[in-house]
C-alpha cells in the first residue's frame, strides 16, 4: 500500500477510499502502524482514508458491490484464474 500510495497518492480523488486487505493479520497491523504514524504526523494524509482489513482474496463478499472502482493484488494470481468460471466471472 505504502508504494501505491507514494505512486499514486496525490492524483486520487478526495473521496477516493482505500481498502488494504490481507489474510495475514500480521501484515494487517504492519498497514494500520503506518497508517496511524502517517496521520499523527499530517492529519490530512492520504492515509487516513486507508481501512486495514483481516480478509480472504478470494472471498471478498464483505466489501459492498460497487463500493470500489480498482482492484489490485499480488500473490493471489495462481489461484484467481480457476476460481473464474467458463466466460470469466467469478460466479
């Protein structure tokens, strides 16, 4: 997240929201840590906008439809192609 957000970060939108997902709760925490020093440093970080979630990359019913423009991950690309069916879609 730290790399896109450095990338990226100033040309996203106001009220663009960001979701930092992984199944590791370590890795979760190490999200939330940076989060927290980024906006006790600069309240109006961009990482304010960041929720650091415990999730399954491939079980991803708990963000609303819709709710998010962009998806990107790493690690899950061996496992994300058979989980789509014959025309592509996840269901």
């Amino acid at each position: 997240m730290a790399r896109l957000i450095d990338e990226y970060g100033a040309s996203l939108p106001p009220a663009c929201s960001l979701i930092c997902a992984d199944y590791a709760p370590a890795m979760v925490n190490q999200v939330a840590k940076t989060a927290k020093t980024a906006v006790e440093q600069d309240p109006g970080s961009i990482w304010a906008r960041v929720d650091a979630r415990v999730l399954d990359a491939l079980d991803l019913n708990s963000i609303a439809d819709n709710s998010h423009s962009h998806v990107a991950a790493g690690l899950v690309s061996k496992y994300t192609h058979s989980s789509l069916s014959k025309n592509g879609s996840p269901c």
